[in-house]
C-alpha cells in the first residue's frame, strides 16, 4: 500500500502540464462595400441607429456632420466614403447604424449601412496587412490586419481605429481636438473666478 503512494506522485509528475488557453480578440464586424471590417471591441463605446445628423460647412465631404448621441456631440463620418468603397450607383442608406468608436482625443461615430455583429478569434489569426492593400497617399496605416475565420474562406479586415484619419482630418472633425483649447479657454473665462461682465446701464 505505501509502495502504490509512492510511486502515484512519481506518475502525475510525468503528465504534461496542461496548455495555456489561446489568446482572443472580440471584434465588432460591419460591412464596407462588400467587404467585412472589424474594430476592437474595446474601442466601441456603443452602436445605435444613426440619429439625426446635421450638416457642417467647410468639413470634408465623408464626414456627415454632427449628431447628439446620448449629451455627446460627435462628428459622424461615412467610411464607405472615406475609403471609396461604396460600388458605383449604390445610393447611401436612408437607414444605418452608427458605432460610437473612442480615440485618445476625440469620440467618432462611424456609420455603416447593416447591423454591425460581435465576432470571437484567436489573436493569432489576425496577420500583418500586406503593403500593397495599404493606402499609400495616407502617412499613418489605418490596418490592424487580416483576420481569417476558422474553418471558412471568409476575412475580416481589422482597422486600426486611432489611425483611421490623419491628423489633419482630426483636427477639421466638428468638436474635434481643434476646438477643445478654445473651449477650455472659454469655460476658464466664465468659472466662478473670471471677473464679471459689467452691466449695461
């Protein structure tokens, strides 16, 4: 009996420690064309249905304009368009759907024309976007990668979502970054220390 008790620990040392569950990433997938994109799930804030948008002048023609989402105003920018991925003679939706996304200056609504869905991959299955695919024009890479779906021919184009616009086109959003020092000013100005306006006789 004490001979069986000793070799028993002898045995379950030999056993291969069990394997370290794969690393996942959650995506959220939506269609571009007629192509799947993907952010990180981290990054979205939240999706709703696009609320009404009201046009801003001097602003890039992809950007829509700006809508209140929740007390929050934030510009709302058509990626079909930012990308030139919408097919010829396909009309821009009545409906669509709008991703709050979050940058580290500025919140974003991204609209897209289906029901963006919650996706589940291993992290190593997102490869390194090859050059060729990358917009050569922009400075910044807007790619994360490719992601390949298990057990089907389908990918998901993963976007880098800080490096979606470039600087300059950050700083023409409506409320983007341009305009948080004059704001800042502004409220500095009329906090409880700022002198009062003198009165009108």
């Amino acid at each position: 009996m004490a001979d069986s008790a000793a070799a028993r620990p002898a045995a379950t040392a030999g056993r291969a420690a069990p394997a370290a569950p794969e690393a996942v990433v959650q995506l959220i997938v939506f269609r571009l064309g007629d192509e799947d994109y993907g952010i990180r799930i981290e990054q979205v804030k939240e999706v709703t249905i696009t609320p009404d948008v009201v046009r801003m002048p001097k602003t890039p023609p992809f950007i829509k304009g700006i809508a209140n989402l929740r007390g929050d105003i934030i510009a709302i920018v058509d990626l079909e368009e930012r990308f030139q991925l919408r097919p010829a003679g396909r009309p821009v939706p009545e409906f669509s759907y709008t991703l709050a996304v979050e940058a580290p200056d500025y919140i974003l609504g991204l609209m897209v024309r289906e029901v963006p869905r919650p996706v589940t991959i291993p992290v190593s299955l997102i490869e390194p976007a090859p050059e060729f695919v990358q917009d050569s024009g922009q400075r910044e890479k807007y790619l994360e990668g490719i992601a390949k779906l298990p057990g089907s021919q389908d990918v998901i184009i993963v976007l880098d979502m800080p490096k979606l616009l470039t600087p300059s086109e950050i700083m023409r959003l409506p409320g983007g970054p341009a305009e948080a020092p004059a704001k800042s000013a502004k409220k500095a100005a009329t906090g409880p220390d700022a002198p009062s306006a003198p009165e009108t006789p």
